[in-house]
C-alpha cells in the first residue's frame, strides 16, 4: 500500500512500494487530507503518455485502486478538488508525483480483459445516485417552514409561480440554416490556411515515429525525476536516522567545553622526555630541513643522469676495449709469423758468416 499526504498544493509520499504492471484491483493508494482539502469534492488523475485516468474520492473517501491500464514506464499523478459549498469557483490543484512502473513478468493466455477506468462524468453520476439512496431528507415545503413560511403547502406551491413572461423577439437572431451556411463558406475554407505560419514544414515533418521518440524522451525524464526523488526521499530517512546507533547517548552530552579540552590535551600530548627537544624547533630549523631535502632531491635526480650517462660510457669503453682485445690479438698473430720468418733470416746469416770467415 502506499500513502500520500496531500497538504496545500503538494503530494508528501509517508510510505511506498515497488510497482509492477499487469496487476488489477491489487495496489492501493491510501490519502491523508490536511487543511481546506478535508472539505473538498476531490479527484485523483493519473497521466501517462497521452492517456488521463480520473478516479473521484468525493468529500469523505480517501483511498483507490491504481488504474489497470497503466503499463510500464513513467505515469504521474496529481490531486485537485472543488469547494461546492462555495458561492465561487474554488479549485485546488497539486504538483504532481511520479511514478515508476516496472516489468512484472507476467505472460498468460487468454488474459481477462482489463476493467476499465470509468470516465469522470460516469464516476459523478454513481456518486449522485449512492447520495440519492441515502436517508430521506426533509421536502422543500418543510425547509422553507423552518425559514420561516407560513401557509399551507398548496399556497407554498402557488406562490412558486410567477407571472406569464413574454415571448422574445428572435427576429433578430440569425436562423441555423444561416449558420450552417456561414461555417461551411467562411469556417471550413480557412482551415486549410491552418499552418500558414512560419513552422509548418517543421510541424509537417511530425511523424508518428518522431512522435514515439518523443514521447520515449518524456518516459525517460519522468523515470529520472522519480529516481531523484526517490534518492532524495532516502536521504533525508537516513539523515533523521544518523544519530540511532547505539552511542547516541554519549555523543548527545558532548560539549562544546568537552571539545575545547580535547583541544587543549593534544596541544599538551608531547609531555615526555624530548619535549624540550620538541619545543626547540623552530620555523628556521624546518625552512632549512626542506631546503636540504630538496637539494638532496636534486642531487639525487643528477646522481641518477650521470649513471646513466656512466653506463652508457661503460658500454662504449667495453666495446672499444672488445676491438682493442681483438686487435691485439691479431698483433700478436703477425709478430709470431715475423719471429718464424727472421729466425730463417737469422740462421742464413750465420751461415753467411762463417762461409766469408
């Protein structure tokens, strides 16, 4: 069941459920009334895409069954009522409620058609004919006794009438033949001028399936206005229910003095041995504790350029000593050929030496 406080031109929700399409007679919508609405004829109206649904309370009920044409998606609904004791035309209207229907789920057979929703003016005439079956009330002959008449009812009767009036002259007035006539000449024949105005290609361009988006559009912002407003519904129960745990009681004798002690003991937390130490730093031993930090940074940033440039030189040295290896190396293939090359020469000079000798 839900129920509504209706209270000057708003719709308070006191408590709700989840709604779900394809149910009949079944959801209840209950109303509290406050104010000037207790003695107003009211009406609850429900919209939904392009379809009104209209179900009269009258003066003394106050509660309905939610229309079961309504379908999934955004419907809204509104309260208004009339003062008919009122010598004015009094009306009261609401803001009206959103309301989310979703998927039931529900797939049958040969479903039994939807009863539908009276039209108001048939809801009127039940209303007036319940009223007509109740007690019988006093006759017109007996309230003007009470106001003071003296006769019978035969004379009360009589003098109800008056005087013969006279018949108008009608001369004057244009007969229904002319009428016909001029609606057909003048009326008619305009109406194809209807859209002379400036956005008649735009409004020809109206199609049913423009139309569909459209109304997608509007199913779509009403289920985002019923979102926020559910948020903002839970929000403010969550709010009114952030102080019921279970210390409730011991944050309620929280003072302000108690606060400001506790203030006063964290300026006073530093009460051991370095305290003197503590006490000792001043903004200049901080000035100079963050200069050296950030000097360190930077020494540490230009620490970690040079290894990088000493590594890629390391790789490059070992490269170039790689070559140098290799050219050794093939020094020392050559110089091991000359060696067995002059050690012929030599042994040919010594033999030249002894043969001159």
């Amino acid at each position: 069941m839900w129920k509504f406080l209706v209270k000057n031109q708003s719709i308070e929700v006191l408590e709700r459920e989840v709604l779900a399409d394809h149910q009949i007679q079944y959801v209840q919508f209950r109303f509290t009334f406050d104010g000037d609405w207790r003695r107003f004829h009211k009406v609850v109206q429900f919209t939904q895409c392009d379809e009104t649904y209209n179900i009269v309370l009258g003066i003394d009920d106050s509660s309905l069954y939610l229309p079961a044409e309504l379908h999934v998606g955004a419907a809204k609904m509104s309260v208004f009522g009339y003062d008919t004791e009122s010598d004015t035309t009094v009306r009261a209207t609401t803001v009206p409620v959103t309301l989310n229907i979703r998927p039931s789920g529900f797939v049958g057979d040969d479903d039994p058609p939807i009863p539908p929703t009276p039209d108001l003016y048939a809801q009127l005439l039940k209303k007036i004919e319940e009223a007509g079956h109740g007690a019988d009330g006093k006759s017109a002959y007996e309230i003007a006794v009470e106001h003071g008449y003296v006769g019978t009812e035969t004379e009360w009767l009589a003098s109800l009438k008056g005087e013969p009036g006279e018949t108008p002259d009608m001369s004057e007035y244009p007969k229904t033949s002319e009428v016909t006539t001029i609606i057909e000449r003048e009326i008619e024949a305009a109406t194809g001028d209807f859209h002379s105005h400036a956005n008649k290609t735009t409004l020809d361009r109206l199609t049913p399936e423009l139309m569909h988006e459209l109304s997608g559009l509007q199913q779509f912002e009403d289920r985002t206005q019923y979102e926020i407003q559910t948020i903002n519904e839970e929000l403010l129960t969550l709010n009114a229910q952030r102080h019921t745990h279970n210390n409730k009681d011991v944050l309620d004798i929280i003072t302000q003095e108690m606060l400001d002690g506790i203030a006063s003991a964290e300026r006073q937390a530093h009460t051991h041995h370095n305290l003197t130490t503590l006490n000792g730093i001043t903004d200049s031993h901080v000035s100079r504790w963050e200069e050296a930090y950030t000097a360190a940074m930077n020494l540490n940033e230009r620490v970690g350029v040079n290894e990088g440039v000493f590594e890629r030189f390391k790789t490059e040295i070992l490269y170039d000593m790689q070559g140098c290896r290799t050219s050794i190396s093939d020094i020392l293939t050559r110089l091991s050929a000359v060696e067995t090359e002059l050690s012929g020469v030599e042994t040919a000079l010594a033999d030249i030496v002894e043969v001159t000798t």
